[in-house]
C-alpha cells in the first residue's frame, strides 16, 4: 500500500471497529446468517453458469457437493463425523 494512503486506510478501519463495536450482537449475528446466505446464493449462481443444462434439484446437489469439498478443505481435519 502506499504509504501516503496508510492513514487513511487506518482511519476507514477504525471506524469499521468502533462501529461494530455499537452493534447488537442479535444484529451480528443475523448479519452473519445473511452474509451466508448470499454466499450460497452466488455459489448457486456459479453452479448454474457452470451447469447450464441442470435442473433446479441438480443444481441443489452440486451445490451441496461445493460446500461440503469446503467445509472439508477448512476445517484441516479438526472436525471428524461422529
């Protein structure tokens, strides 16, 4: 980065603690649930631009199939299925 911009950049992220800071934790945690919702929206997305010919259960599957391969590349073994 450059070095002109750096208090800029610090004052931006500053501002972005100090107001999560004044957020509700119910507003956090439904920000959470709503930033994984749009993730899977555009993954969906990206399932269906990929597989155009598939159907709406077909996409779902391939859907599922993406997050499982990430959970398991994520989790790095820490988690095993009872």
């Amino acid at each position: 980065m450059n070095p002109e911009f750096q208090p800029l950049a610090d004052e931006l992220y500053r501002e972005r603690v100090l107001r999560a800071r004044r957020t509700p934790p119910e507003e956090r945690l439904l920000d959470g649930i709503r930033l994984y919702d749009e993730a899977l929206e555009r993954m969906k997305i990206g399932v269906r631009l990929t597989n155009p010919q598939a159907d709406e259960a077909e996409v779902n599957g391939l859907l599922q199939l993406r997050v499982r391969r990430l959970w398991k590349l994520s989790d790095h073994g820490y988690f095993r299925p009872a």
